[in-house]
C-alpha cells in the first residue's frame, strides 16, 4: 500500500450514515405519501426506487447493528470473537467508507499504510469503529481550518514488537487543560458532542491489550495513536 496514497473524504463524514439513513427514510417517507395519495403516475418506477431506498437503509441497518453488538459484548462480560486480520486492509475499508458521501467539500484523507504483520488477531468491528471515530473527531477539527489545510493523515507501523495505527489531523490541535481529560467518558470539546466517543475507542485499545494515547503534533494539530503488542515468537 505505500507509497500514501489518497482518499477524498468528506467534511460530514463521521455523521455520513446516520445521515443516509435520514435521508432515505425521508424519500421513503415521500414516496409512500404520493402511493397512498394516489399521485403516483408510474407506480414501476416508483417501486423501483422504494426497493432501493429498502436496500439502502437495510445495509445501514445491518452494519449499525454490529457495532451495537461488539459494543455490548466489549462493555458486558461475553468475550469478544477475534479472528486474525491483515491490518492493512482493515484500516483500507474503514477509509474507503468515508469516501463515499456525495458531499460537495471534503477534507483529504492520506493513508499511509506500512510493513505490518500481515496476521494480526483482531475484533474487525471495533478496530474499524474505533478508526471511524478518530477521524470523525479529525475531521470535526478541522471545521475552522482553511479548505485547503484540511488533511487526515491515516498511518500504520510496525517496530520494536509493536504495531502502531496513527490518525493525524491539521486542526488547532488538543488545548492543553484538555489533554490528560480527552478520554475521561462524557468529557468533551465540542458543543454537540457526547464525550463518549474516545473512551469507547480507548476501552477498544485497551480490550486488545493495547493503548490509546493523545497529542499534539509538534507540526500542528492532533494526533491519536493506537499501539497494540504484537504476539512473540515461539
């Protein structure tokens, strides 16, 4: 995957879904109006577009209700299923599902995939929930950055036995009376933030028997860094 390549990401993109799903719950909303109203004049057409509308929000349905599902598993006291993942690849989906909102003004997104194990044991789920939330926050940091500042660099590396996954953005950075609170549960920066989305993406890191760790890049802006051990050789 080297060298970085690029990936457009919109500004919206951490509400993209919940968004889809509003929208297509309107069009539907619409279209059983007029079917019922009787001003449908090509019921085939419009049928079409409510099979659609169906396979839209069900996809969505689907992909919510397994994070929900890892969440309660992660927070109850089931364990977790873990198979073995290429990281890679995890990260590489993750991303592209940002890239797909019909947004008219995005932020750059950089993935900067490196040589990690090609075999890591993994909860795919969380670890790509925990990378949507990163650069949800990343994006929302940058909403008072010049349109063409706004830049996520997404990173991976391997070294000294561990593999590191790095979400950077080009904002105005952590204030520093916030720092040793940024994973504190309902602490938050934003005015419509719930304060929970970074202690849930730490207790991912920590699930894994790994960490999640904040700071401001000596470049500008933040940057959020998961390190997870890799297994020793026998």
């Amino acid at each position: 995957m080297n060298p970085a390549q690029e990936i457009p990401l919109p500004e919206t993109a951490g509400r993209g879904t919940a968004q889809r799903r509003l929208a297509s719950a309107l069009r539907l909303q619409r279209l059983l109006t007029e079917i019922s109203s009787g001003f449908v004049t090509r019921p085939e057409l419009e049928t079409g577009e409510i099979l659609a509308i169906l396979d839209d929000v069900i996809r969505a349905d689907k992909r919510a209700a397994e994070v929900i599902r890892n969440l309660r598993e992660m927070l109850g006291d089931k364990p977790v299923h873990r198979d073995f993942h290429c990281l890679n690849e995890l990260v590489a989906k993750a991303c592209a599902l940002f890239s797909n909102d019909p947004a008219s003004e995005g932020v750059r997104l950089v993935l900067d995939a490196g040589r990690v194990p090609a075999r890591i044991k993994l909860a795919s789920v969380q670890i790509q929930q925990l990378l949507a939330n990163l650069i949800s926050n990343a994006s929302h940091a940058m909403i008072d950055t010049p349109p063409d500042c706004r830049r996520i660099i997404v990173q991976t590396r391997a070294s000294d036995g561990m593999v590191h996954l790095r979400v950077r953005d080009h904002g105005h950075g952590i204030p520093p009376q916030h720092l040793d609170r940024i994973f504190e549960p309902f602490h938050t920066t934003r005015r419509d933030g719930l304060g929970m989305g970074l202690a849930i993406c730490r207790r991912i890191a920590q699930a894994h028997g790994g960490t999640l760790k904040a700071a401001n890049h000596e470049a500008g802006g933040a940057e959020f860094t998961f390190s997870l051990p890799l297994p020793r050789a026998e």
